[in-house]
C-alpha cells in the first residue's frame, strides 16, 4: 500500500470513529413507533384511528412528568445519546393503551370525570451496552387516582435486551421502543386489574 492509500485509509478510519462516538439528540417522533409496511411495498399506511370496543372504560392521564436528572439516555460503546423529549414519547403511547375494557384518554381538565385517573413519572430511560449486547430499560411510576382523590403507587420496570451491531440510533431507538411497551403492556394490565376491584367496579 503506497503511503496516499495508507494516509487516506487512516483518514476515513478516523472519520467512521468520530461518527459512531457522535452525540445523538434523539426525537418524540423517532421514538414513536413506525407504521407497519404493506404487504405490497408500497408507502406504509398511516395507522387506523382507534377505535374502543363497546362498553370500554375511559381512563383518564394527567401530563407525564419528567423525574429524570438529566436528558441522557446513555452511552452505548462510547456514543453518547440524549433526549428531552422522552416525555413526549411516552405520553403519546399511554395514551394509545387500548384493550376490550379499557381505552386510555387525555385529561382535559377536571370536569372530565371517570372512575380512574393516571399521574406518570418517568423515571428512568436509559439504553447500555456490555460486549455485544445492549439493554434499554424504561421505569415509569404510576399514581393510580379514584374519584374520591385517593392514590395507590406503583413503579413499572420495563426492560429489552438485543444484539449490537453498529451503535446506530436507529438500534437504540428499537431498543427503547421495545422497553417501553414491555413496561406499557404492564400498566396497561394494572389499569385492568385496578378497574375490576370492587371500589371501582360500580
């Protein structure tokens, strides 16, 4: 190799690094979930509106707050990512938790009534890596409201664990997407469950 390839091979060797350790802002709308591909390959669809099934019960979701420290969401083989609006994401998908006896509703203010009500703080959003392996975790904290104003407690620990391949944000953004519904699966079941006890079943 001729001392110019050798040279410019360092070069591009140094660029692709500064580009993995490049920090990434990641976005809400990055992090909501893409629409599903047609079978055709066409553009994909937006999705379908949703629709509650008959007789499904209205929960009600307050603002979701922050409590994290900071906007890192962690640093995956020495590239560091971050976001101020996990807050966002998060909201956007708790309010698309729906089931046959559920459907969750942002509140518009006090008048809106219903037999619960959601306080959601984040508390942790984090993705890590360890060899080959990343992890992202989302913990949010659940203040489950009657209508008599009374609160019950309740932190969600969602986790995901995959291969890592290149550090991308496209794999840190699955990773996250996938934590999050593993710990909105959760609350959604909590919400369920919460319904069915014998103060709020009337």
């Amino acid at each position: 190799m001729s001392a110019r390839r050798r040279v410019l091979s360092a070069a591009l060797c140094a660029a692709a690094l500064v580009a993995c350790r490049t920090p990434v802002e990641v976005v809400a709308s990055s992090l909501a979930a893409p629409p599903a591909a047609s079978d055709d390959g066409a553009e994909p669809a937006p999705p379908a509106p949703r629709k509650p099934a008959p007789g499904a019960q209205p929960v009600w979701l307050e603002s979701v707050e922050d409590r994290r420290t900071d906007p890192s969401l962690g640093d995956v083989h020495g590239r560091p990512f971050s976001s101020t609006q996990v807050s966002q994401w998060l909201e956007r998908e708790l309010e698309s938790l729906v089931s046959p006896t559920i459907y969750v509703m942002k509140a518009t203010g006090p008048g809106a009534g219903g037999k619960l009500w959601l306080r959601a703080r984040i508390l942790k959003a984090y993705v890590s890596g360890v060899g080959v392996t990343k992890t992202a975790t989302v913990v949010l904290e659940i203040d489950f409201v009657a209508p008599d104003g009374s609160a019950t407690s309740r932190v969600f620990r969602g986790q995901h664990a995959s291969m890592n391949w290149w550090n991308t944000e496209g794999e840190v953004i699955a990773a996250l997407r996938e934590a999050g519904s593993n710990c909105l699966e959760q609350i959604r079941l909590a919400i369920e469950a919460r319904l069915r006890t014998p103060d709020l079943r009337g």
